[in-house]
C-alpha cells in the first residue's frame, strides 16, 4: 500500500492538472511527492531565521488583531470555581502592546481596572483569597498558602498537565508598602463612598468662580484632578482611623 503522503501529493497533482487540461490548458505532468514541500519550507525558515518545531510554534503562523478575539470563550486552567459568567475574552484600554504580554488577566476581587472592566462586561465576581491573601478551601492544592508564595508551584502545576506555553520574566510595576516594602494585594471589599461623580459638573463649574494661589492650579492639577473624578471612598481599614458617624433610619433603613 503506497504512503498516504505519496497518494494526497500525486490526487492533488493530478485533478487539478487534469481540469486544466480538459478546459484547454496545455499542462506539463511532472510526478511529485509529499516531500517536495521541504525545500520550500526550509527557505521560508532560512528567511525568518528560524529552525525545528520549537521556534515556528513561538514565531506564530498567522498575525491577529486583538480585537478579533473579543466574545470569544475559552476553558480555564484551573477549575476551582465555576462562575456563571466568565472566561471570555474582553477588551479594554489599559492593555499594552508594547510592555508586558500584551494580555491581561482579568481579577474583579484584585484590581480596579479588573473590577471596572467586570462590571462593564457583566463578569461574575469571584473571591478565592481571604482578607490575609492566603488562597480559601476551593484553591486545592494551594488552599491556606500566601499567594505571592505560590508562583513558582503554579507554574510547575501547569506545566505537568502541559498546559504552560511559555514561561518568562520580565519587569512591571507593582504596588509595595511604604513603611514595610512588602508587596501589596488589591482585596475588593464593602466599603463607604460618597457620590462625588453626582455632583461631578457643579464642582468643574463652582471650581472655575474660585481666586486660586497660584492661579494655575485651577486648570491645573485641581482642574485635571476634577475632570477624572471619582466617588470619594472614605472607608479607613487602619486601627487609628477616625469613626464615621453614620445614623440609620429605624424606619427606612436608609
């Protein structure tokens, strides 16, 4: 029985030379076999200035655009939780091509950006690390452990099940502590706000009407400061904090 590489070489060859020969074409017949790619392909590798498997796979075979990505659904890694809605891809303005990856994963519980960009996407609220940043009961087998102690097991962890495509480190910013220089961890958690964005307008506009010393602070960096506001978080977690007085309506409950 022939090679089925031989056979798929020689049908292909020779229907399409034959269609052509039969609506005119004067074609020349020359026997080929599967291997008569190779020096094609090696010619592509000698331009790239790429060889082996290894090096076509993290080269890439085709370019896309991030956004051709976007609504598309993906099985996780790990399946600790299962949340109703998740795991698929999004797009949003502070992912870079130039540093990092060039994707981000998306935490809602452990970055504003992340939670900003969950709520607007409708994504599930997921929450596997407790207040001391060690992974709950649901995180086998990292459960109890801090999370900034589980990097290096993770990664073998994937790699195991191959499914680690590449490893790397590389630079990025990070929050740290300014007493201690510890690493920090962003924890989603209920907190008081005032609703200064209600009021967003009167405040650029009552901005405008005051003498300001030195007078560029206006337009400034008040006036910027004002343009990008937020609800004011006046929350504090410190043991010194100041008590905020808050009264209830036995009635309403407002």
């Amino acid at each position: 029985m022939p090679h089925i590489g031989h056979v798929l070489g020689r049908v292909i060859k020779d229907f399409i030379c034959r269609y052509k020969t039969m609506i005119g074409y004067k074609v020349i017949r020359k026997a080929g076999w599967d291997t008569h790619g190779l020096p094609v392909e090696l010619g592509v590798e000698k331009q790239l200035g790429i060889s082996g498997k290894q090096e076509i796979e993290k080269y890439g075979v085709k370019e896309y655009k991030g956004v051709e990505f976007v609504g598309a659904r993906y099985e996780a890694p790990f399946s600790f939780v299962t949340p109703e809605h998740g795991h698929f891809v999004i797009e949003a303005d502070f992912v870079s091509d130039t540093s990092g990856t060039g994707i981000v994963h998306i935490a809602p519980a452990h970055g504003e950006d992340d939670y900003r960009a969950a709520r607007r996407n409708g994504i599930s609220m997921v929450q596997v690390v407790n207040k001391s940043g060690c992974y709950t009961d649901e995180v086998v087998p990292f459960t109890g452990r801090f999370v900034k102690d589980c990097g290096v097991d993770i990664v073998k962890n994937l790699s195991q099940r191959n499914l680690l495509f590449h490893k790397e480190k590389y630079e990025h910013s990070y929050p740290f502590c300014w007493r201690c220089h510890s690493p920090l961890l962003y924890y989603a958690m209920e907190s008081w706000f005032i609703k200064t964005t209600a009021i967003k307008d009167q405040l650029i506009a009552n901005n405008k009407t005051v003498k300001w010393y030195p007078d560029h602070l206006r337009d400034g960096r008040f006036g910027k400061f004002l343009e990008v506001l937020v609800d004011w978080n006046i929350s504090r977690n410190r043991y010194w904090g100041t008590p905020l007085n808050v009264w209830v309506c036995s009635q309403c409950q407002t």
